[in-house]
C-alpha cells in the first residue's frame, strides 16, 4: 500500500513538473515575440481629427 501511494505521488510530483514547464515554456515564447516585435516601427495609421470652431458654436 505504502508503494502505491508512493507511486501515485512520484507521477503526480512528475505531472506537476511537466506542467510548470510547459507554462514557463510558453511564457519564454510570448516574451521572444514582444521582443522581436519591438525592433519594429508603430505600423498603426495615425488617424488625426481636425476640427473648426466654428462648426462647435453652432
């Protein structure tokens, strides 16, 4: 009995290890990307809204 629960508990040790590094895996990922994209220019339109004060006092 003393084995199985030992047992259990080395696979879900393992299982919880996994996980953490899939996520820290995943995380590395996304933070490569944001610095990648940051050698790069806005490539946003820039949207400028002009408008007269006369077309306000009406």
């Amino acid at each position: 009995m003393k084995i199985l629960i030992l047992l259990f508990g080395l696979t879900a040790a393992f299982g919880a290890a996994g996980k953490k590094t899939t996520s820290d895996l995943k995380e590395m990922k996304h933070r490569q990307e944001l610095k990648e994209l940051q050698r790069y220019p806005n490539l946003l339109p820039e949207v400028v809204i002009t408008i007269s004060r006369d077309s306000l006092i009406k």
